[in-house]
C-alpha cells in the first residue's frame, strides 16, 4: 500500500490559481485579494474577489476554507494538494 504524497500549495499560489480561473469563467479580469487593514477587513473580509473591469466587490467575507473550497470546485487545487501558511512553518 503506497503512502498518499501531499504537494504544498501557498496562499498565494491559491489566489492566483483562482483569479485565473474565475477570469477564464466570467470572462471579464477578477482578483481574489486579500484585505490589508482594519477598515478593509472589517468592510469585506479576510478574502475578497474584485472584478478589476468595473472595479466591483463580488464574493466576500471569504477566509481560508473558502478559498480552499472555490480551487476544488473551480478544480484548480487536486486532492493530493495542501494549503499551508505561513503558520505552518
């Protein structure tokens, strides 16, 4: 019986990958973005996705799982991937 191999995935590779993803699927350019401050965090969450064309806020309120959720969905993580943070380190 061979042990399953987990690949590391970063958070950022994570965003990109969706970007990519949701840009092809709406057609239009979109960026998962992640908030920088108090105001902005408290306003539309850890995570959120900007349509850069419209300057529109879709998605938000987003954290990690989420985030992990969207990739296996949109299949931009495989199973054999894991996220880690700069926590796990």
């Amino acid at each position: 019986m061979s042990k399953l191999i987990m690949y590391p995935v970063s958070e950022r590779a994570l965003m990109q990958r969706l970007s990519r993803a949701l840009t092809r699927e709406e057609g239009s350019p979109m960026k998962v973005k992640k908030s920088r401050g108090g105001r902005g965090m408290s306003a539309v969450g850890l995570f959120y996705v900007l349509n850069v064309k419209r300057n529109m806020i879709g998605p938000h309120n987003l954290d990690l799982d989420d985030l992990v959720e969207m990739a296996k969905k949109h299949k931009v993580m495989a199973d054999y991937e894991n996220l880690v943070t700069d926590e796990d380190e």
